[in-house]
C-alpha cells in the first residue's frame, strides 16, 4: 500500500459535491500524471488540491500514534509526509499552486473548504 490514495473516495466525493454547491466549475480531470497525484486538478487555474487522510499524513489534531508497531507506523507517516512536501515543491516548480486540506475539513466544514477552492480558482481566472 504505497499511497492511500483511490479516487472517488468519501471525503472527494463530498467535496465535489461542495464544489457543485459553491458553484465551482469542475470537471474531474485525472491528476495522476502529476506529482503527488492530486485529488483535484483545476487545469485552467493551475491549482492542485490534495485531500489529506488524518493518520496516514499525521493531522495534528487527529494524527494518533497507533500502540502497537509504533515505529513502523510513524516510520510510514514520517515517509507520506516527507513524499507530500515533495510533491508540493516539484508542483509548484512546474508552475502550480497547491492547497492541502485535511480529510477532517472536508467532514465537518466542507463548505469552508469549497470557498478556499474557490477563492484560489477566480485569482488565477481574474486575471
Ligand atoms: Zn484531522
């Protein structure tokens, strides 16, 4: 299991639908040529979202250290995260704009979640 990542999962699902609701324009594009695979690519806005599971990249609030096999489990969060940051700085020298959010966003204020999309999406559109 080198990445967490399926698309069409929970917490995309309900974003997309957040997006339709905030009346972002969205067409699912498959980001999987990019690095890091995004959950999200805004082609014309250059924008790369990531929807970020809470234990497998370590979400300060939620990110729990498991009891059992603990260095193992640490060791694999420690090398997520180490992979995200990469794939942010090979995003953003290819000309992307990246915004991460935490799968916990898009729980409990996906709405929040969907104007912070939007308000990227415009500035790249305004101009
Ligand atoms: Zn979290």
């Amino acid at each position: 299991m080198s990445r967490v990542r399926r698309s069409g999962t929970k917490p995309e699902l309900a974003l997309r639908t957040a997006l339709r609701r905030a009346r972002v324009r969205y067409r699912p594009v498959s980001g999987s040529k990019l690095p890091g695979s995004p959950d999200f690519v805004f082609r014309q806005a250059r924008l790369a979202v990531f929807v970020d599971g809470c234990f497998w990249h370590g979400c300060p609030k939620h990110g729990t250290t498991p009891k059992t096999n603990t260095f193992f489990w640490l060791t694999k969060i420690l090398r997520n995260r180490r992979r995200d940051r990469r794939a942010d700085r090979l995003l953003k020298s290819l000309g992307w704009r990246v915004l991460r959010l935490w799968e916990h966003e898009t729980r409990c204020d996906i709405d929040r979640a969907a104007r912070q999309i939007k308000a990227l999406v415009k500035i790249r559109t305004d101009t």
